[in-house]
C-alpha cells in the first residue's frame, strides 16, 4: 500500500496534472526541454502572469524546476515524480488481475452454480 507521504505526492502531482494548461506545459517541456517563461507563455492565450501562476503550481509539485541563467528563468520538466504515479496504477492493475483471474476461475469452475 501506499505510505502517506508518498499519497500526499500522487495527490500534488495529479491535481497540477488535472489542468489541460498544465499539461500542455508540462508536454511542450517533454518535447523541447527547458524553456524560458517567456516562450511558455507565447503559446497560451493569457497573460504572463497567469501562466507563471500555472508554472507555480508545477513547481509546488515537484514536476518542473526553475533554473535562472542570468535574467532568465528557464523552466524543465521534472519525470522522476510521475513515478508516483505508475506505483499508483502498477497497484491498480495488480488489483484488477486478481479480480479478473478469480472471475475466470468462477468462470471455469464446472461444479459451481
């Protein structure tokens, strides 16, 4: 099962990854690495700010860093956390698969009405 700290992380992570604006950054930072705030924010149609508020949040949860390089604030995407996240469905899955192969059992079981 899953500890407490690590289900108040998955709780972090998927409530930053539950906006669609998150998750295009999060995405475009996937593809093209660090990128500044500035050329983040050129591809939404909000102000700097509100995507700086986005980028907070990303950053609360562990899924981006800021990197200053002189006046520039360069932003990248952080994969090691979505670790918690396939713990989560890796568990999900095993859970499923016990459930399924105990229905196939009953399925198969001849003597069992």
């Amino acid at each position: 099962m899953v500890e407490r700290e690590s289900q108040d992380d998955l709780n972090a992570i998927l409530k930053a990854a539950s906006d669609p604006t998150r998750r295009k950054i999060l995405t475009m930072l996937a593809q093209h690495g660090p990128l500044r705030v500035t050329d983040i924010a050129r591809q939404f149609d909000m102000s700097l700010n509100s995507v700086s508020k986005h980028i907070k949040v990303l950053e609360t949860a562990e899924l981006v860093q800021r990197r200053t390089e002189w006046r520039e604030h360069l932003i990248e995407v952080r994969m090691a956390p979505l670790s918690a996240i396939d713990t989560w469905f890796a568990e999900l899955r095993s859970i499923w698969a016990l459930r399924l192969d105990a229905l196939e059992a009953a399925l198969e079981d001849p003597d069992d009405d």
